[in-house]
C-alpha cells in the first residue's frame, strides 16, 4: 500500500508534515518522536504503508528486517549503539498503538525502566499453573 491520505506518518514520510528527519533511505525514512519517552527516542518507519508489524511481516519481510538494520544505524549515530537501547513495535489496543503506520520506536541513552503491565506480578500464576 504505497500511502494513504489520512495517515500522519505517509505525510511525514511526504513532507507535508514537518518532523526532525535524522536519516532516510531508498525505503525508510528515521525521525525523532514528538514525545520522547527516553533521552533518545526515534521512529523507523517504512515510506510504504502497512498498518502494523504484523501486516508489514506478511506483506515484505525484507522491509521488515530493513526498519531494523536502520534502527541500527540511527542508534550508532546517536551514539547510543554501545550503552544499547530498546526496540519496540505496539501493535494494537493494549498496546497503545495511536498511528497505524507501521513504526518502530527506538529507545535508549540512559538506563530504561523495566517494561510490560505496572504490577503484573501480582497477578503472575505460579509456575506450572
Ligand atoms: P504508538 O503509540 O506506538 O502508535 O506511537 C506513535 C508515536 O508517534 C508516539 O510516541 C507519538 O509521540 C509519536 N508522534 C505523534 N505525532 C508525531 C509527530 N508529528 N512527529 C513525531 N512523532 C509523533
């Protein structure tokens, strides 16, 4: 799906929305989240458009593996390849997925925070159960 007129991301990608671009290929394009979670936080996301990872794995795996290859490389230049850092894909509601454009968030710079549901082990069943 090459882009669509009401997607956010398809008009980043267009430049008809501004955003702070730190790298863009043939494919992708890299850009610094508008709310930063994390003292570096970016998104990958493909210049065509897939709603999710999901749909994206299904459509172009190889585009798939490219949204990481380039989160790499944003990261080295961050200079935050070495301390290391977080990839994340939220796809759907639990998730807190907001832009259904594809996108994967690149988090890192300090130390992160552990991840996942606030106080899930009390909710935790005992092993084997
Ligand atoms: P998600 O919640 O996984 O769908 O992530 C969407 C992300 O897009 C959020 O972290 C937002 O802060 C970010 N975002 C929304 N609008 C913009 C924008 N105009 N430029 C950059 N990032 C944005």
């Amino acid at each position: 799906m090459p882009r669509m007129a009401d997607c956010l991301f398809c008009r980043i990608v267009a430049g008809d929305v501004p955003a702070s671009v730190v790298r863009e290929t043939e494919r992708t394009v890299v850009f610094r989240d508008i709310a930063p979670q994390a003292r570096t936080h970016l998104l990958v996301v493909p210049r065509e458009h897939h709603q999710d990872a999901a749909a994206l794995a299904g459509a172009d795996p190889g585009l798939l593996a490219a949204l990481v290859t380039d989160a790499a490389q944003a990261a080295a230049v961050d200079g935050i390849d070495r301390s290391g850092y977080r990839l994340v894909f939220n796809t759907g509601p639990d998730s807190g997925q907001t832009v259904f454009h594809v996108h994967l968030h690149v988090l890192g710079g300090a130390p992160l925070g552990h991840f996942g549901e606030p106080d899930f082990g009390e909710h935790r069943r005992p092993s084997g159960g």
